[in-house]
C-alpha cells in the first residue's frame, strides 16, 4: 500500500531502499499524523468538499487508531511504506470510499511537514520543562553549598578560589541560554504547514486559518512555497539547539568525571551510581557521566549532518529529506534521557570537604592579595610584581580573608536573580 501506486510493480530492491526504516521510524509520529488528519478532515467537511456525515465517520476512525497508537496497539506492518499509508488503508478498509477521501487536498508532503512539526513542538515543550527542572535542582544545590569553597582552575592550572554554590548554579544559569534557544526552535516549529500540498498549494477553496486553529499551531506557514522549504530548514535549527544543550551538559559531564577522580576528589556518589572494574576492586566509576558526554557529542554532531544533508538543494521537495527524520528522533529520545538520568543522578552528589590550606592550593589567593595591596594604596602594578616576587622566591603567605562581595561572585551568588531571570522569559 502506497499513497502514490500507480499500475506497475516497484522493483522490490528499489521499493526496500527507498523504504528504508519509515515503518519504526514512523511511530513516533502516528499520534500527529492522526491529529493533523481529524483537523483535515473537519475543515474538507467546513468548505463542502465532504459533508459533515463524512466527517464525522472519518473522525471516529481516526480517534479508534489513536487510541490503538496510545495502548501501544498500533502496528506498521511490511506491507506499507509509511504510517501515513497505513493509516489510509485503515480509513478505506472501514469506511471504503469514504476513506480514500481523506487525502483530498493534501500531499503526503505537507502531510509529514505537519505530523513532524507537530512531535517537534511537543517535543520541544517536554525537553525545555525537563530544562526548567534541572535548573531548579541546580540552584538548589547551590543554596545547599553556597559556603563551601571549590578551588577554580584555568587551563587546568589552580587558578582562583571558587565555590561549589558558583559552580552549581553556573551551571544552572548557563542552561537558560539553552532554554532561549530551544523556545526559538520552538517559535519556528509553530507554524501550520498543512494547505501546502506538494509546495504549490490546491486548487481547493481550503481554509488554512481553521486547521491553524485546530491544530493550535501559533501562527499559519501562509507562503506554500515557505512552507515546504522549512523541510530541513526546521531540522537545522532545532539540531543547533539540541547541540548548545548538548554542549552544556557534555561540559558538566566532563567537570564532574574529573572532580570525582582521585587527583581532584571533590565530589563522589553514592556506590550504587557507579560502576567497577573487572580487575580493579578499588573502583567507582562516573560510566553516567561518561555515557552522557558522549551521547551530548553525538547530538551536537547531528547539526552538521543536517546541513549536509540539505546544503545547496533548490526549492521544492527532494527525497533527501527522508534521511533527516531518524537522527532527529533519535536525537530528541536521547535528550529526553539524558536530561532524566542527569538530574536524577545530581540530585544524589555528595559534595566533599575540600582542605583549601593543602599545599597545591597555596597559590588559589594571589589575585585577592593583589588587590588587598590596591585596596591599601599600592598600584596594581607594583603590586603585581610584590606578589610575583614572593611566589618566585618562596617567600609568599597566602591571605583567605579577603571575600568577593560582587553580584554573581562566590560571597554574592545572586540566586535570586538567577531564578527570576527564567521567571521573566520562561
């Protein structure tokens, strides 16, 4: 069963090839697909093209394979290209005639831009409130350990003293930015594409603004052409915004696999987050972390496989554009677990006593002592070049007493404006 048959056989090599695996792709956008077609079928009944009786049988069917989609009945069977065609054939096998008028004034081209916009909305709208929740842990531990210092490091040389309560909710305000950017994904998602056809519209009297409605869409993909073009263009855009959160969390992962090492022992976890070794009894291993910095790299991979695969194609629709659909769900059901794993995981780090006197810290409090001298009338460049001295000749005495009373520094975490900032735009 396929919506495009004509009257010849399709080589059956070339039938598996162009087939590829849409069936199980296909799953996870049956439940759209059915939607997109109740609104479609609703407004063919509003402008005469059926009547309402038509509608209504159509409706009914449609809500029956929603509800098998919802109890995990739903089966694409080898028999059909694609879920759009299997579920065609169930409209016509219960409604005959009837059923073969669902596809009227539509193309199975906007027919997948529409179930695929609407699984990405959706999708969206999941990972931005998983987002929200990782933040909020976050600034919690961060209240939690707001006291308890953290030596910092640039170029993985000790550098300055930090905090755990900065590094948590550094984390925590560095996740908005990646809030923003899956909200404008978000943004570019919602907009109906359906009405498009093939990319050149019907010559059907359609109306586009009601199935806008039905399908709640924000706003209406008014230019066909548009419309179709966002095949792709959606792709790219939601894969750059997967892959900022990706990097965010890979970065995270990183920081955390090294503080739970030997050589840092900040932080650890409790046994039954780890793994061993299968010589090594002594072991405790971050395979957590591990596994969600590389599966992040994955996704912040997929943004350039997006754009390979659409760089340079002309307007209109290409079958290139099948080959982004699996990646990009596979991306966002990665994401998704990722995102439940991270925060259930952080919410048990045991944060460990750090003796900020030990000798490879000594050096943590030059910068203060700097400007302890500024403070007291020295130019910061002589004092510099006290403080340079002391350390090269062995003489320097570190000084903790000096605090950082600046917004957003680690005796001022400013959590408050933190939280506030996700309260406003979020």
């Amino acid at each position: 069963m396929k919506l495009w048959k004509k009257e010849f056989s399709l080589d059956k090599a070339i039938e598996n090839f162009t087939v590829g695996n849409d069936r199980e792709i296909d799953i996870h956008i049956a439940k759209y697909d059915v939607i997109a077609s109740k609104a479609h079928a609703m407004m063919l009944a509003s402008v005469g093209i059926i009547s309402s009786e038509e509608s209504e049988a159509l409706i009914k069917e449609l809500d029956l394979i929603l509800q098998q989609i919802e109890n995990n009945e739903f089966i694409i069977e080898q028999d059909f290209e694609d879920v759009h065609s299997k579920i065609e054939f169930e409209l016509t096998k219960k409604l005959g005639e009837t059923g073969k008028k669902i596809h009227t004034a539509r193309s199975r081209n906007d027919q997948v831009l529409v179930a695929l916009q609407l699984y990405y909305k959706n999708e969206l709208l999941t990972i931005i409130e998983q987002v929200k929740t990782l933040f909020n842990t976050l600034i919690s531990l961060a209240e939690q350990y707001k006291d308890k210092l953290l030596p910092g490091y640039t170029h993985l040389q000790v550098a300055m003293p930090s905090s755990f309560g900065l590094w948590f909710s550094g984390y925590a305000e560095t996740l908005l930015d990646d809030i923003e950017l899956l909200s404008s994904s978000l943004k570019i998602v919602d907009q109906n594409p359906l009405g498009s056809a093939a990319g050149y519209g019907s010559s059907f009297p359609i109306d586009r603004l009601m199935t806008t409605e039905e399908l709640e869409f924000a706003t209406l993909k008014y230019n066909v052409i548009a419309a179709q073009m966002a095949r792709g263009k959606n792709e790219r855009i939601i894969a750059s915004s997967l892959g900022n959160l990706g990097n965010t969390l890979s970065k995270f992962s990183m920081d955390i696999c090294l503080y739970m090492s030997q050589n840092f022992g900040f932080i650890t976890f409790p046994d039954e987050l780890t793994t061993g070794s299968s010589i090594m009894p002594h072991k405790k291993n971050p395979d957590v972390f591990e596994l969600v910095r590389g599966k992040c790299n994955q996704i912040q991979a997929l943004q350039t496989e997006m754009l390979l695969l659409t760089n340079n194609l002309p307007s209109g629709y290409h079958r290139d554009y099948q080959l982004l659909k699996e990646n990009m769900i596979k991306a966002f059901e990665n994401m998704k677990t990722i995102l439940d794993i991270f925060n259930y995981s952080i919410n048990q780090v045991i944060v460990k006593d750090v003796d900020m006197n030990d000798e490879k810290y000594k050096y943590l409090y030059t910068v203060d002592n700097i400007n302890t001298l500024v403070t007291n009338g020295m130019s910061f460049r002589d004092a510099y070049s006290k403080i340079s001295s002391e350390v090269e000749n062995g003489t320097y005495m570190p000084d903790a007493s000096k605090d950082h009373s600046h917004v957003g520094s680690i005796h001022n975490l400013s959590l408050d404006k933190i939280k506030e900032k996700l309260a406003a735009k979020f």
